[in-house]
C-alpha cells in the first residue's frame, strides 16, 4: 500500500478511440484542464481495437489503473465497435473481480470528441481512486512471486 | 538495431513553458534505438521540417518520433515531411506533448517527466512499425441515386452533367416524389408542378440518367468506387418500350376500386393507371391487387384497346445486377399518420385532413380539380382551422410522435392559409401554434404577410379537442395570449403533421451498412463538416433521408451531395488506408469469429494451401479485404489465434507503448 | 452401461465392416481399474479392447481435429455433454460434419477413482446437440447430478475481494505449467497456441516471462469465453487439482445473466455472446455497482 | 412548517414527479381542460407557476380545488409535463398545511370499490375537504 512508500505515484494508462475519446482528450488540453500527469494516454482506432491482453500486461507491469475510453454507444465511428468492446470489458472486469483484484481500478467510459471536461473531471475522479487505492500487487503477485 | 530520430517540438511556449523540452531531448539520446535528439522551436515550420529531413538523411534515420502537438494536428505533416526525406510515412510516430501534456500540467518537472514517457512510448511502438503502403483499387464511374423525388433528381442531374452515369431506382411508378404533390411552394409561391416536372423531363432526357421506376435495391455488397447493386424492377404489366402514356383504356377499365395514392387516397383509380398526368415515365402500370384479369384471368379490356400493344399480363418481376463507385440515398419522406393521436378525430371525421391532403385538395390535378371543398359534402369551408406542431417536438416517452422539429410545417402552414385567404376572402382561417419558426430567406417576410396583408388569425395555443357536433368541427384550444380557452366552430380541421423518413429508409441503411439516428434518418459523418456523406465510406445523402427540410435546402443538399460523389467518380484510383486488419494465415484457425463481428464485411474464408515452416496443407483461412477494411480492430480481439493484427496498431506495438509507460 | 457397450461395439464392428466408417475413436482400459484411456480402433480385433461406461469420462471431441484430417470417415463415440463440444468446433469450422459418424452415447454419469466426476454432479443435459445415431437406454436417459453447476462460483463470490484473492493466489500458485488444461480443452484449438507465439505480445515459451506465468490461466479462460461448454476437461486433468472450472463457470454465469441463457455448442448460431450484442447492453459498470449492492 | 419558496417548490415538484422544464408552452393542457373557465389559474399557468416558485399564489387561489382530475392534460401533454399532477400537488401541499392530512392512504380503501373509479374519489376529497 502507498503507506509503505510515500512517494509513490500511480501508474495509469488510458486506451482512448482515435474519433471521440483522444479528440476529447485534445479538447481537455486546449481548454487548459488539468488532470494529474500520472495519467498516460495510448491511441487506439476505436475502444474495440482494446484487447483485454493489453489490460492484463498493463497491471502485470506495474499500473495501478487502467481506463478505457471510446465513443458513446450508438456513435461509434466504425458503428457497433464500442458495443463489442462493452460486452468484452464487462466480462474481463468481472473477471478481474472474481479474482479478488479491485474492481476499482479498471474503468469504462464515454467521452465524446465534444467533452473535454468530462475527459478531465473522469480522470481526476479515476485518479483520486487509485490514489486511496493505493500500489496495485495484487495482479503481478496471483502467483505468488518469489521476489 | 533501427535507428531513430527524436524531435521535441517547443511550440513557442506552448510546449516549452511547462516540459523542459532540453531534458527531454536529452533523456531521449540514452534510449536503446535512438541515435540522434533534438529539439526546436516549431518543428512544424519549414525550418524546422527541414531539420527533420536533414537528420534523416544524416543520421541514416528508419524512423522518427516528433514529441509535439496532438497527432491530430501534423501526424499528416510529419509524414509528408518524412516521406520527401526519402522514409516510409508510416515509420513516424508522434508523442502528444501539448494537448496531452504540457497543456494540462503546470508542474514543470511532472511535464518533463511524463513528456519523456510519452516520448518513450512513441518510440517503444516504432521500434515495432514496419513501413505500410497505401492501396489503391479502381473507381467504377457510375452512381446510383435511391430515390427519385427532387433530391434524388437534382443529384442525378449534377452528377450526369460533369459526364458521369446515374441510375435513379425509384420505388413508385413515376419520379417526382413528393414535391410532386405540391400545389404551390413557399415563399415564392411558385406552382410546384410548373418548376419540378422540367427537372424531370430534363432528367428523363439526359442519356448519363437511366430511370428505374417501380423498382427497389434489394441488396448491395461492395464498398467505396466498387458496389455492386442487385436490382428488382417490378413487373409493371405494361412494355415500357411501347406504352404511349395515352390513357385510352383509363374508361374501359372496370375495376375502380383502386386508391389514388398521387391523390392521398381520397379518390379511386382503375386498376391500370398513370400516377399523375407528368409522370415519368409516362407508362401506365397495373396494380395487381386490382386488375380483374390478373385476379380472375378474365378480362383483358386494356389489351384490347391498347393499339401499342403495350399490355402484357405475364410480364414478371426483372432482377438486374449493376456496379456503381458512388451510392446517393434520398429515399425522402412521408407523413406521419395523426390517427393515433385521437383528440383531433383525424380518423372518424373526413373534413379532419392532414397538410398533405390539403395540396391535394387545393391543387388543379387532385380530386376536387382545385376549388376547395371539404370532402365530407363538397360544401366550400367557411371557417377552417390549422394545427401545427401535430405529432412533431414530442417528448419521446409519451409516444405522441416525433421529438424533432418537422421543420417545413410553420411554412407551409403560412402559404395554405394564404392561397385560401386570397383566393377564397370570404373564408375565416385561425392556426393554433407553439411557436412559428421561419428560420429561412424571405420567410418571416412571408409569414407576416400571411397575418398582416391576409389577415390570418394565429392563436399562440394548442387544440385539446375536435369534435363534431352537426356539420361543424367544435375545435377547443387555448389562447395563451389572451390566457383564454376558445372555440371555433369550424368547417375543415388541417393538421400539419410531422414528416418521418420513407419507411424504406431502415432496410436500405441496413443493406449500405449506412449508421441512422434513432429516428431512421441517415446520420451524416460530421454534423458540421461533412453534412452531405454517411460515415461509411462511398454513401452519401440527399434530402429529408437525412432530416426534415425543405425544398430549396433539398436542393442544395442534393448539389452537394452531387459535387462529393463527382470527386469521387473524377478519380480512376482510389487510395486506401493501409491501417487495415490482416490475417496471418499460418496462425488462422478458420473459425470465423472475426467475420462475424467486421462491421464492413471486409472479411472472407478461402481454402488455401498453406506454406511456412514444416507446414504444407490446404486450410481455411481469413482473408480481409484492404480496400473495404476501415481499420477499427475489433476482429483482431475477436481472434482467439492471434492471427488477425492491425496495421500501424498491432499487438505488439500497443504491448510495447504499455510496457514503456509502466515501467 | 454394459449393454450399452455391447451394442456400442457392435455396432462399430459393423460399421467398420461396410466400409461406413475407416476407424473408431473411443477408450480402451488402462493399467489401474479407473484408467481409461481414449483410444483409436482400425478393425475389429482391435475393438475387442473397446471399453465404454463408468470411466470413459473423456471428451473425445478434440482427438477429432486431428481424425478429421485422415481419409475416410471417423466414428466417434458422444456422452451428451461431448456433442456440444464437437457441435461447437463445428461452428468453428474447425471440423467437418461429413468427416464423422456419431453415436450418442447413453451416460449415467461419469466416474473416476474419486467418485462422480465433476462436471457430472451437475449434469447439463441429457440431449445430444448432434449425432447421426443414439444408443442409450432408459436408465441413461433419466436426470443424473443435479446439482447446482454455480454453487461454487456462487459461494466465491460471496466472499470479499481479499478472501477471493487468497483463494486464488493459492490456487494458482500450485500450477507447474504442463499445459495439460490447454492440450485437453475443446476449445483450445488453435493451430498455434498464443502462448507459443511470440507475435502475439503474450511472448514465447522461453524465456518464461513474468506476465506468461502470472496470466496464463487468465487469459485462458478469457480465451475460451462464449466457446467454452463448460465440459470441466480442465480441472478433471490438472494434476494440481486447480479448480479451473470454476473460472469459466464464472464467465458464463455472468453471460447468462448478462446476455442472456447461452450454451456453447448447443443450436445453430455460431455468434457467441462475445461476438454479438445490443444497444441496451448492461455498462462494465455494473460490475462494480453489483459489487457495492 | 416551512414556507420558502424553495421548500414549496420542491415538495411540489417531489410530490408530484413533474419537470415543469420539459414544457414547451404550447398550451395543450389549457386547450384540453374541460373546466378552464372555471378556475382562475389554468393548467398551463401551473406549469409556469410552478416553475417561477409561485407556489403560495397557487396554495390561495381556489383553481386547487376546481380541477376535476380527468387527467386530459396528462394524457395529451406532448412534452410528458403533466399539469394536472403539479394540481394536485399543490392541493397536496395545502392540505398538509392546514393539517387536514390526518386520512392516510389506509382510510381511502374504505371508500373505494371497483365501481368507484380512484380519481374520482381523490378529486371529491380535495373538494369536499376544502
């Protein structure tokens, strides 16, 4: 937990869809809306190009938490790739979940390329999460490391 | 080992104030791949383009990653710039240092910091990108129009007088759609028939245009500049080779039972028949569900007086195959029936009619030959009442209509109440409105007229009842103005009531893969700035298919609709985007997961003989369609093998940004 | 059972004889009294080693890939819950219908030195999806195991994150890696295993990667979700006594519960409820709204 | 008991599950009301009343009581608005005020049978209560 290492800083990664959610994430930064830096952006085509492989290595290699953002359902730029991606995230999550890994620290959301404030107020809120969740291990030790 | 070139843009101070893009620059040199690193003011300049392509030719550069602005914004630029120093443009990555960085952090070091993991993302993912090639497939120039109302016909004419083919597949007998109902037009009051039926005989003539009438699209495989449409023309029962359009069996014909559907149904018509004297073509066609010698097989009166010998009862349904670069949708509209909303009584009383009906009733052609009489007992109507707003700006939960604005209603309203004021003075005419909304040239100007030079009386209110009581309509209503509650005795209830695409428009956005709002009318791919094309590549919109408006907006819809699908034809090649999924056949298992969830229909299955290490056998394997492939990835996470990757975003790339972001 | 066996038999023989089928896929004993083993006959000499009953708890679907290759045609013995498996690999186009002869096998219920096998204790179904004949009996058509098949994801998931998570780090720290879950499951087909190739980003076998190691059951049931029949092969072979079952149990209550009832295998439709969906779907929100209910 | 506009508006709203933003003053409900001329503040008028937090003029003006509960502005609101349920809340808030609340939910049962339609019973409390 951060109690053991006080300066400690999340690691988060965000998969946003090239159409809405990176625009939307541009649109935050034009408007000068801050978010904390710990927050790291990868590009996709669209939320369904997120294997869930993707989320998996990224816990196992340290993150903390791991979002993904896309278009709202019924606008996706490729028609019916968010609704995939839906049904996919569902299911890794609670899968994640059955695992006793906390269910906080993955995230969906729907962020518009028009909602530039609602890409930064999620990240705070996801951030401020993390935080009180504190050093994600849980993922990278299911097998019991021996380190 | 590649060799990669770092370049950290300053953007002025835009970068620079807040990422210490020295630091950054120099963290970079120490990153495995990266033999050179640099930074500079404005990358995107000339200057600093041609710092780009002086260390690409320098440094013998495989790559670059500009640590800059929003690729967005110059991913395009960098490429080119790229490109003209002699390296693939797909081995440039951009790091977003602004909009994702620097932009939204005021903390210098945390700027640096994350800049520099950005940077390192970018280049863990180029290390994997291998250079990509564009495309090209071949433009079939010919365009087929769905739907010959005026946006169907003026898109045909653009698109036929820059030299190229158009199909218009009409679902009727006859063109003219709509606009070919109308008696007069708003705000000139022009005679709708006298500027519409030149468009189509102008149409009918022109040897690009090919008119397809009575016919429906019934599928359509393909993609952008190589659809290939199947067909049906109906059977007509009548050679359209040789139907004269003379009308000389109209008397013999014995059935009479028939709807005028020209006419809104308020009269009949023998069973063989021409829509509307200036239909094109102007080619009888008989209605099957009324001809007595199709039903009995005993008749045949038609035939007889037929001197063409145009008749031809076993004349069955045709299916043709034609190939198109460009498909236009302007399936149109139709009114809403108000039926269900019962305190207008539309449905138990006759002189309740709809807008619609009114053109009918109005115009010379229709079933009263223009002299306005209500259709109860052909007496002329002293007092008439219009409602606007029937069935339009509902809040979707109550199911009493549409949630938009119809649009066109306030206007039309405006010039029926007008023609009947000038023609008839001695009617009194009153419309009930919410608001009346003029938004267009000339059309407030026309509005006011109708109230101050016409004297129409518009109530600022909505009818809570019709009911009829003797020979009157008692129409109750609010006055919100003079915050009373009225009621006019009148003697013919209009109802402006709202417009819904064709009812043909869902299957047909079904069949181009062409995404609809919730309304069924076609969504365009930008709101703002691409309003004339469907998201899906090679579709393109014309018309209330797309949302309610009017006729001169129509037009011009239809021209711009036009004007994109002529630069498309004008190409012989088209360029495709070389981010595209594609299978490894070695690993394909066959299992058709991906193709099931390929939004395009980019995906086959072929057995093919397979090669590769210790590997020679037929297998059925995936095989994508790059051309038809847009590149959104949802195959490769449906593949359970890991054969299916995207290009430009493959899996290793996207492991790689990760890894170099937690690490 | 043994009546079965005998017309089972019998039956092969024949159609061994008339030239229908090439060879016969089903089990012959092993050296212990519960070690059967599944096993592919030529002639009929050799089907005097053919065993069919208590303890031919394998699903001989997956030995079909590789029959399904050979000339000729290949006679597989079914139990019901086999059929969805070779129904599902159907709807993968990773077999052929007119590859194989089916008999549907009458099943009362599997065994093995331990008593009832797992996935018979909560037996699916007594239907065969497909088959080209049955022979069973009345005994073997009357419901076996009934007992709930997610009592156990039930119960985990009544526990708090912590205790899941120490149920699981237990589990799965025991794994030796020796593949026998993936070799044996019925929807593992892929020609090459993602954990064998390096493209994948899952990485290679060697070196053995943190994330291989740490992922691999994961990403497994992940995998197989929507394909999966739930025929337990799984837990059944690990000789750690994993319960892996349990996590695609897990993943197919929740697309019951999300999607809708869905059997792999079962019907026509080759859509999972991975590769299909709509606009009403449930957000992956409600994962974490189920959790603070 | 509390008498700001803020406490009246939103028991009112509360009460009576009403969005009085939703309309878009058409004026259906005032066209439908059957007993419009009657009362001094018309259906319409409640909405936009409503909406200004003009609740007590509403509570003091006899219109409460003049509603015949047909339910005809509900039923033709184009915008879902339901005038005829801010009415009755209002009169709701009225009866609270002069504690004439004390017959529950439990009491009505009584009167009701299933000839005795519900609204008519509710309408004919709100009256003869006044």
């Amino acid at each position: 937990m951060s109690v053991n290492n006080p300066n400690w800083k999340p690691k988060i990664v965000a998969f946003c869809c090239n159409w809405c959610s990176y625009a939307g994430a541009d649109l935050a930064g034009s408007g000068r809306m801050n978010y904390p830096a710990d927050v790291k952006i990868i590009r996709v085509p669209c939320s369904c190009r997120v294997n869930p492989l993707f989320i998996l290595r990224a816990f196992e290699r340290g993150a903390d938490g791991v979002i993904i953002c896309g278009c709202h359902p019924g606008d996706c730029h490729y028609t019916s790739g968010n609704y995939y991606a839906r049904r996919r995230l569902t299911m890794l999550f609670s899968l994640l979940d059955y695992l006793g890994i906390e269910r906080d620290r993955t995230r969906v959301e729907w962020v518009s390329a028009a909602e530039g404030a609602k890409f930064a107020k999620t990240m705070n809120e996801f951030v401020e999460t993390i935080y009180s969740l504190g050093e994600n291990r849980k993922l990278s030790d299911i097998r019991c490391k021996k380190s | 080992m590649q060799k990669i070139g770092v370049f950290v843009c300053w953007c002025g101070s835009n970068i620079a104030g807040t990422v210490d893009v020295e630091a950054v620059a120099e963290a970079m040199k120490t990153v495995p791949g990266v033999v050179f690193s640099t930074h500079y003011q404005y990358m995107c300049s000339a200057a600093g383009q041609k710092l780009i392509a002086d260390a690409i030719h320098e440094h013998h550069l495989d790559g670059i990653v500009v640590a800059s602005c929003s690729p967005r914004m110059h991913e395009n630029t960098f490429r080119k710039t790229a490109e003209a120093a002699g390296l693939n443009p797909y081995m440039v990555e951009i790091a977003n240092i602004r909009e994702q960085c620097s932009w939204i952090h005021k903390d210098k070091e945390e700027g640096t910091a994350k800049a520099i993991v950005l940077a390192k993302a970018a280049v863990a993912k180029l290390l994997h990108n291998k250079p990509l090639t564009a495309g090209t497939s071949a433009v079939t120039k010919r365009c087929l129009v769905i739907g010959g109302g005026i946006a169907g016909i003026q898109t045909a004419l653009d698109v036929a007088d820059a030299g190229y083919e158009v199909d218009i597949v009409e679902q009727r007998p006859t063109i003219g759609g709509r606009m070919a109902q109308l008696d007069k037009t708003f705000p000139t009051l022009d005679c709708s028939a006298c500027i519409l039926t030149p468009k189509m005989v102008e149409a009918a003539q022109n040897e690009k245009i090919n008119i397809i009438s009575y016919a429906k699209v019934e599928k359509v495989d393909g993609f952008v500049g190589n659809f290939r449409a199947t067909i049906r023309k109906k059977a007509r029962c009548v050679d359209e080779t040789k139907c004269t359009g003379c009308s000389l069996y109209m008397n013999k014909c014995p059935s009479k039972k028939g709807k005028d559907e020209f006419n809104m149904e308020m009269n009949n018509r023998p069973a063989i028949y021409i829509p509307f004297a200036q239909a094109i073509p102007n080619v009888a066609v008989i209605d099957p569900e009324q001809c007595v010698k199709l039903k009995t097989g005993k008749c045949g009166l038609c035939q007889k007086v037929c001197t063409a010998g145009a008749i031809d009862y076993t004349q069955q349904d045709e299916l043709m195959e034609r190939e198109y670069g460009a498909i236009v949708v302007a399936t149109g509209f139709k009114p809403i029936d108000p039926s269900p909303l019962n305190e207008y009584g539309y449905a138990e009383n006759a002189d309740v009619i709809t807008s619609l009906e009114l053109e009918r009733l109005m115009n010379a052609a229709g079933p009263t030959k223009g002299t306005l009489l209500r259709p109860s007992d052909l007496k002329h109507p002293h007092e008439i009442v219009f409602i606007q707003c029937v069935g339009s700006r509902c809040d979707e939960n109550t199911k009493r209509g549409k949630p938009y604005c119809s649009k066109i209603c306030c206007m039309y309203t405006a010039k029926h109440a007008m023609l009947i004021r000038d023609k008839y003075p001695d009617t009194k005419v009153h419309v009930f409105y919410i608001d009346v909304r003029t938004p267009g040239k000339n059309f407030d100007e026309f509005y006011r007229r109708a109230v101050e030079q016409y004297g129409v009386d518009y109530i600022k209110g909505m009818v809570g009842k019709v009911a009829r009581e003797g020979d009157k309509l008692m129409v109750r209503g609010s006055d919100l103005i003079s915050n009373q509650q009225v009621e006019i005795a009148a003697d013919l209830v209009v109802l402006a009531t709202a417009i819904e695409p064709d009812p043909s428009a869902r299957s047909i956005g079904t069949m181009l893969t062409a995404s609809m709002d919730t309304n069924d009318f076609f969504t365009e791919a930008h709101a703002k700035l691409r309003p004339v094309e469907s998201p899906t590549a090679g579709i393109f919109l014309s018309g209330v298919a797309q949302g309610p408006k009017d006729v001169p907006e129509t037009v011009a819809q239809a021209s711009a609709a036009a004007a994109k699908v002529i630069g498309l034809l004008a190409k012989d090649h088209l360029v495709t985007n070389p981010c595209v999924a594609g299978s490894d056949e070695l690993l394909c298992n066959g299992c058709s997961q991906c193709e099931k969830v390929c939004p395009y229909g980019a995906i086959t299955y072929v057995d093919k003989e397979v090669r590769g290490p210790g590997v020679r056998e037929v297998r059925r394997v995936a095989q994508v369609n790059p051309a038809v492939c847009q590149g959104c990835g949802a195959c490769t996470v449906t593949c359970p093998s890991g054969a299916m990757d995207l290009k430009g975003f493959t899996n290793q790339q996207i492991m790689a940004e990760v890894d170099a972001i937690c690490l | 059972m043994q009546e079965i066996m005998n017309r089972m038999k019998a039956r092969a023989i024949a159609l061994l004889a008339d030239g229908t089928v090439s060879r016969v896929m089903g089990w012959e004993k092993g050296e212990g009294e519960y070690d059967w083993s599944p096993a592919l006959f030529e002639n009929a000499e050799e089907m005097e080693a053919f065993v069919y009953g208590d303890y031919a708890g394998a699903n001989l679907s997956k030995y079909c890939l590789k029959l399904g290759k050979l000339e000729g045609k290949t006679l597989v013995i079914l139990k019901p819950c086999d059929t969805l498996s070779f129904k599902q690999l159907i709807h993968e186009h990773r077999l052929e219908r007119e590859k194989f002869y089916i008999i549907g096998a009458g099943c009362t219920g599997m065994k093995d030195e331990k008593g009832a096998l797992l996935k018979c204790n909560a037996c699916k179904s007594k239907e065969f999806a497909i088959y080209d004949e049955i022979i069973d009996s009345e005994e073997s058509r009357k419901p076996t195991g009934v007992m709930d098949r997610m009592a156990g994801v039930a119960d985990l998931e009544q526990m708090t994150a912590q205790e899941r998570y120490d149920f699981w780090q237990g589990e799965l720290s025991r794994c030796i890696r020796c593949n026998a879950c993936r070799n044996v499951c019925p929807a593992c087909t892929c020609i090459k295993c993602v954990f064998d190739n390096p493209a994948s980003g899952v990485q290679s076998k060697a070196p053995v990667t943190s994330f291989e190691e740490n992922m691999f059951h994961i990403i497994r049931a992940y995998h197989v979700a929507g394909r999966c029949t739930d025929c337990g092969e799984c837990s059944r072979v690990c000789p750690q006594n994993i319960p892996l079952h349990l996590l695609n149990r897990k993943l197919i209550k929740d697309m019951n519960e999300l999607y809708g009832e869905y059997q792999a295998g079962e019907g026509d439709e080759e859509r999972t409820p991975l590769t299909s969906y709509t606009k009403e779907d449930a957000e992956p929100g409600i994962v974490h709204e189920r959790g603070r209910a | 008991m509390e008498n700001s506009v803020k406490f009246l508006t939103e028991t009112v709203l509360r009460i009576s599950g009403v969005d009085p933003r939703k309309c878009m003053k058409c004026g259906k409900c005032s066209g439908t009301c059957p007993n419009y001329d009657a009362m001094e503040y018309h259906p319409h008028q409640f909405v936009s009343m409503v909406e200004k937090g003009q609740i007590e003029k509403l509570m003091n003006s006899d219109s409460i009581y003049l509603c015949l509960g047909c339910m005809a502005c509900v039923e033709r609101c184009p915008r879902n608005v339901a005038p005829g349920k801010l009415v009755g809340a209002v009169a709701q808030l009225k009866l609270r005020q002069q504690d004439m609340n004390r017959k529950g939910g439990n009491d009505v049962a009584a009167f009701a049978d299933e000839i005795v339609p519900q609204q008519l019973l509710m309408a004919a409390m709100r009256k003869y209560r006044k």
